[in-house]
C-alpha cells in the first residue's frame, strides 16, 4: 500500500511536470530542448509507473523516467532563475 501511494504520487508529478513543460514550450519561456527532456522523461515515468501497477516487480523504466524527471526539474528550474 505505501508503495502503490508513492508510485501514483509520482505519476500525478509527471502529469503536472508534462502539463507546465507543454506550457512553458508553446508560450516560448523555455528553450525546446528542455522541453522535449521534459516531454520524454513524463512519457516514461508515466508509462513506468502503469506498468508498475500491474507487474511490481518491474520498475526499471519507472526508475529512468524518475530520474530523467529529476534532471528535467534541476535544468528547468536553473533555466527559470537565471
């Protein structure tokens, strides 16, 4: 059960993190690049953790889409301050 809450938990992270990067790209604020790390990284997180659910014991690509996602938050955040 607490592994089930951390695993959506992470998927509504992406969904919002897939959400702001398509917005930040269209209106122009961010770079494409940064974009598409971040429109890939939701893609395989999201996929991962679906797949997650259903075979547990499979969590690679939810691990890779993790950290992806990580590094899409630190590029993306640095982008935005300075």
């Amino acid at each position: 059960m607490k592994n089930s809450r951390f695993t959506l938990s992470m998927t509504l992270l992406t969904i919002g993190a897939l959400a702001y990067c398509i917005l930040f790209v269209t209106s122009g604020a961010i770079p494409m690049m940064i974009g598409w790390l971040g429109l890939i990284a939701s893609i395989l997180s999201v996929v991962g953790s679906g797949i997650k659910f259903v075979q547990p014991s499979f969590g690679i690509l939810f691990t890779i889409g993790f950290l992806l996602m990580m590094l899409f938050e630190i590029i993306f955040g640095g982008w935005l301050l300075f």
